[in-house]
C-alpha cells in the first residue's frame, strides 16, 4: 500500500555541497525504490516528504534515520494515501527563500498542487520558522 511519510530532523549548518551529496543519494536510490517526494533545509533542519510502498519507505528510512549529518529525526505523518502528490519527483530540494516574510507565497507556487492541505499547512508552518 502506498504511503506518505514525513519528518522533520536537525542538521545545523550544512553546506550547499554536503546537500548536493544528499540529493545526489537520492537520485542514485530513489528510482529503484520507487520512491518520490521532495526536502526543505532551512539552515537548522529538515523536513522531508517520502511517498512510496512501505516496504520501500522501510528501506529508505532505516538509511536515512541512521545517516550522522543529522538528528533528532520526529516523524510528523505516515499514512496510507491513493496516490503520491509528486509521482515525478525523486526527491526535489525546494530551496527557501532568503527573505522569511516572502517565502510563504514563494511555497505556494512550488509545493505540488495535488499535496493534501494537511500536509501543505505543516510545510507552510515548518517554512516560516526562522
Ligand atoms: C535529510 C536527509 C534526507 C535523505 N533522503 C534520502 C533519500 O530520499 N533517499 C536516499 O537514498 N538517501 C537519502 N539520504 C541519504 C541516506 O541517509 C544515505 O546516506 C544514502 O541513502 C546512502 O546511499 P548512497 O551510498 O547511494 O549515497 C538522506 C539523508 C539526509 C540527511
């Protein structure tokens, strides 16, 4: 059954290439595994939509909530959805804006427009933290 998976983890101060190195583990594994969905780093912390079967969510996040660039992983949802809201995405970095007060109506026009409005608020919220 096809699920949604999101989470939000710490990693203070990542640099643009050690992010580059996540998205390119992503690419690398994400097609085999079928699975879809995108990250927002805001300088502190993640949060990170994973669409797929749960098998193949068990895989990716035994992987990645043992990875040392970050901690703290909490899982905010995880539950059986009819279909992904990103099906061609294998995971896209959505870059924040510098500008806190501008990067709400930035999100609207990136965020997919078939994400649930659940999902949209927590993504909103998690953006305007400074
Ligand atoms: C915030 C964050 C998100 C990640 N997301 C994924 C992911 O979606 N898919 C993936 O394969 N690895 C992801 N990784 C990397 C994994 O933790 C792990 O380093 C990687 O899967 C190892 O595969 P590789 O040897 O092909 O690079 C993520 C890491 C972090 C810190």
């Amino acid at each position: 059954m096809l699920r949604q998976y999101l989470y939000v983890s710490t990693a203070p101060g990542l640099q643009r290439d050690e992010l580059d190195a996540i998205i390119a583990s992503c690419e690398r594994n994400n097609a085999a595994r079928r699975i879809t969905g995108f990250l927002l780093y805001n300088g502190r912390n993640f949060i990170q939509l994973l669409e797929g079967e749960e098998a193949d969510l068990l895989w990716v996040m035994r992987r990645i909530s043992t990875d040392p660039r970050h901690s703290g992983l909490s899982v905010l949802e995880d539950m059986p959805v009819g279909a992904r809201a990103c099906p061609d995405w294998l995971m896209r970095h959505i870059r924040l804006v510098d500008k806190v007060e501008d990067r709400r109506a930035a999100l609207e026009g990136q965020l997919p427009s078939t994400l649930s409005a659940q999902l949209k608020r927590i993504i909103l919220n998690f953006a305007v933290l400074n």
